[in-house]
C-alpha cells in the first residue's frame, strides 16, 4: 500500500519519470502511461547475471545454479503479486502498449531504442 500511494505522489507532482514494475500500469490507469512490458528467455537471463557476477569478489560469486534459482524465485513472487494485487494474470499482455524480448540486446542499446520509440509515442 506504502508504494502504491508513492507512484500515486510521484505521478501527482508532474514530473517525468520511469516507473519499473510494481504494478505501476495498474496504478497509473487513469493517466494513461506508456507501458511497456520487458521479457527475455531464461538463458539470456542467466547469461546476464553471470556477466554481473564477474564483477564481484569470487568469493562473492553467486553460481550459475542459485542465480537460476534465484530467477525462478523472483518470478514467481512477480506473478503472485501481481494476480493478488490487481487480479491479472502475469500472462496476459494486453496492459502494455510495448512488449520487448530484452534477450538479444544489451542494456544500453535497448534502453537508447526505447527512449526512441517513448519519444515518438508521446509525439502522436
């Protein structure tokens, strides 16, 4: 409840900004956002972690093995909360305007295409 009634200020105050996840499209109905769903394949998404983890102390490592638990974990957290809280399915991707396989692409150019494509769907 807490977040919900800080995107409701965040999205009252005027102010640009990117909301990720927590069911914000849901929230924000009434304004009309620009949503934008970001999936990818579990391999990629695996392959993602591990390229953070090498980053760290290998001490500090987390193995391919707990990052997928992990993953799997975080998922399905996801999709029971969302079914709870808004009654929709984590499935059903009829809420967003823009769906992307993140899998193929690094961060940086997606996120470059997709400030791209906001520019042009808040120019229509």
């Amino acid at each position: 409840m807490a977040q919900r009634e800080i995107i409701r200020e965040i999205a009252e105050a005027g102010n640009d900004c990117v909301i990720v996840g927590r069911d914000a499209d849901v929230i924000l109905r009434d304004r009309q956002p620009f949503r934008i769903f970001v999936c990818a394949d579990l391999s990629s998404r695996i392959a993602r972690c591990l390229r953070y983890e090498e980053k760290n102390d290998p001490e500090n490592r987390m193995t391919e093995k707990e990052i997928r638990r992990n993953i799997l974990r975080i998922d399905r957290n996801r999709r029971r909360t969302r079914e709870i809280l808004t009654g929709l399915s984590a499935a059903d991707g009829s809420g967003f305007d823009l769906t992307l396989n993140a899998g193929p692409w690094e961060m940086e150019k997606l996120s470059e295409a997709v400030a791209e494509f906001s520019e042009r769907w808040f120019a229509k």
